[in-house]
C-alpha cells in the first residue's frame, strides 16, 4: 500500500502560500505608479506632475508651501511630516509616506531664521535623500548666515563658510548630488563656499519687485535708490536693463559718526524705490530715506528681499515709528516666515511672494 503524499502536500502547500506572499508583496513603488497614472486623465498631465517634486517643508514654512503648489496649479504634491519632540526636547520626527516617495523627486522647503530649528530641518534634509529618491532640491530661501561672510581680524568666525559646508554634505540622492536653491545670497562670491557635493542655485527676488512697479500708478516717475555701493554693483544691472534711472547713496564718517550721502543721481520730484538684499534694524534706510525727503523726493518706498526685522524692528516702519512716516511702501518677500506673520495688516508694508519663482526653479 503506497503512503499518502503527506509531504508532496505540504511542500505543495507552502510553495502555493509563497507564490500568495510573492503575489501579496508585489512592489509597492509599482502599486502606487499605476495608482498615481489613475488619478489623470491622460498620460501628458501624468508626466507633468512626474516632473515636479513632492515638497516637504518646515512647520513655519507651511503657508509658503501651500502657495507653491497653488501656484503649480497643484501638480507640486506636498509631503506630511509630524514634527514631534521627546520629553528632553530633542527632535521626535516622522516622514509621512516615506516608501511613496522612491524613485520621486524630491524638495524640502526650509527656514533656518532660527539656530534653534537648524538641527530638526538638518535631520531630515539629510535623511529624504537616502530614501531611494530620484533627485533632492532644498529649497532655502534665506541663507541667514551671509553676512558673516568673511574677517577683518584674527579670531572672528565666518559663519557663512560654516554652513556653506554642512549643506555641503548632504547625501546624494539616485541622480547625484544635491541642489539647492537659495534667493539674493548677501555676497555673491559665497558661491564658492560650497562644495562640488551639492549644486548651488542662485535666484533673485528683484524679478517680483519689478512686475510690483510695473502696476504702480506712478511707475514712470520710479527711480531706484541704492543705500550704499555694494547694493549698487549687486543689483544695478537688474534695474539697469529694465530701464530705470539710480541713485546711488553711501556711507561717510564724520568724526565718530557715520552718515549717509547722495553719490550721483536726482531724486527731486521722483518716487524713489531703495533696494537691498536685506533688512535688519533698517537704520540705513531710515537714513536713506529721511536724506531723500530733504533732496525733494516726492515718495520714498522701499524694498528688501528678506525681511530679517530682529528684535521687532519692523515696528520702526510703521506709523508709530521713526521711520513709518517716510515710507509710502515697504515691499519684503515671504523668505522669512516670521516676519511675514508678524507684519500681517500693517501698513506699508506688503509680501511678494516667492511660490511662483519657487515652482519654476523646482521644474525638473
């Protein structure tokens, strides 16, 4: 009498439950593309929205982010982090949906206006690369270092070197090294601060300034206003090939003070518009703009890709202020996120947004 195929049966049965569990762990990557390609209507808008990041960003640079995929008509996908701590304070973080993100290419939004947020942001600028992407973009709009981008004597620290090189290293992605995108860097030549490991953009915000005076009422008596000659050489030729007249300031001393002086230019009679790449205590465009009004000036507004304002000193452009009384406009862009929410329904001031110039730069 034959035995009963008792292992045949077996090896028969576990060979069918690993051809389920095979079935069963089918490539979740592959999964999620085909139920990516089902959410368009034709392949043309899949691949569009394949040529966009998904955007992760930091918890202050939410509002920013959420406007950069409105302005991509919501093909930039944002990605979700739980931003937590442990009871000692140190970072408790989580990337939402990390396994849908491989092979995907991939941005951080972020915010370094604070050293007490560099560390979180750092931990998971450093980990979104690893995570089999297709390219990582960081986006940081405000490199808040720049201007201590050098040293006048022995013993001080440029700064702007040292986080020039953390960003240096961090990790390629599957298509290399990883880019950044930064607007009006306070020196350009902290260019070369970087290392060959990542891909350094540079963008502007002048671009928005100049669509912004575009739509004044006034916008052919506009003059440009430089408070110093290093804003001059930055930015002259922005203004220059749109055809806009200067005017050049600079800084004198006298005695132990230093003052502010009319290089070249006529402002008698113009609406005059100061540019720079920043703003902190904004005593030099006070300045600028009370030596302005006493030179004829018909307006003065100003313009400053990130407002900085430490210590709330943007408060000294407003009505109650010193220097509130002087200024018909004060344009900032969103690169600093809390000042944006500070300066909210108070005049002159007025944000241009960065989301549009953002989604351009992030179209792979």
């Amino acid at each position: 009498m034959e035995p009963k195929p008792m292992i045949a049966q077996k090896v028969s049965k576990h060979t069918k439950t690993s051809e389920v569990s095979e079935r069963k762990g089918e490539s979740s990557a592959v999964a999620n593309r085909r139920l990516t390609r089902a959410k368009f209507s034709d392949e043309a808008s899949y691949t569009r929205r394949r040529k966009f990041p998904v955007l992760f960003y930091s918890k202050e640079m939410e509002p920013l982010a959420h406007k950069v995929a409105a302005a991509s008509e919501n093909v930039v996908e944002l990605g979700q982090i739980d931003w937590r701590t442990f009871p000692d304070g140190f970072p408790d973080l989580f990337i939402n949906d990390a396994y849908d993100v491989r092979d995907r290419h991939v941005a951080f939004l972020a915010s370094f206006h604070s050293p007490e947020v560099i560390f979180e942001q750092l931990s998971i600028i450093y980990s979104l690369p690893k995570m089999f992407v297709a390219s990582f973009t960081l986006v940081l709009p405000f490199f808040p270092t720049g201007t201590a981008e050098r040293v006048v004597r022995e013993g001080e620290v440029a700064t702007a070197v040292t986080l020039a090189r953390i960003l240096s290293n961090i990790p390629p992605s599957r298509g290399g090294p990883t880019s950044t995108i930064i607007f009006d860097i306070h020196a350009l030549q902290e260019r070369f601060y970087f290392g060959d490991s990542i891909l350094p953009c540079f963008e502007s915000g002048i671009p928005l300034l100049l669509e912004r005076l575009n739509a004044l009422e006034d916008s052919n008596n506009v003059v440009i206003a430089y408070p110093d000659e290093g804003a001059y050489k930055r930015f002259h030729s922005f203004f220059a090939g749109a055809g806009y007249e200067c005017v050049v300031c600079t800084k004198v001393r006298e005695g132990s003070k230093r003052i502010v002086k009319l290089k070249e230019g006529e402002p008698i009679g113009r609406h005059v518009v100061i540019v720079d790449d920043l703003v902190q205590s904004g005593s030099t465009l006070i300045e600028c703009q009370k030596l302005l009004h006493r030179l004829g000036a018909a307006k003065v507004s100003a313009y400053a890709t990130h407002g900085v304002f430490p210590n709330a000193s943007w408060k000294r452009f407003t009505s109650s202020g010193v220097g509130g009384q002087g200024f018909a406009n004060f344009w900032i862009t969103d690169s600093c996120p809390q000042t944006v929410e500070a300066i909210a329904g108070h005049e002159p001031f007025e944000v241009l947004s960065l989301a549009r110039a953002i989604v351009d730069a992030l179209e792979v």
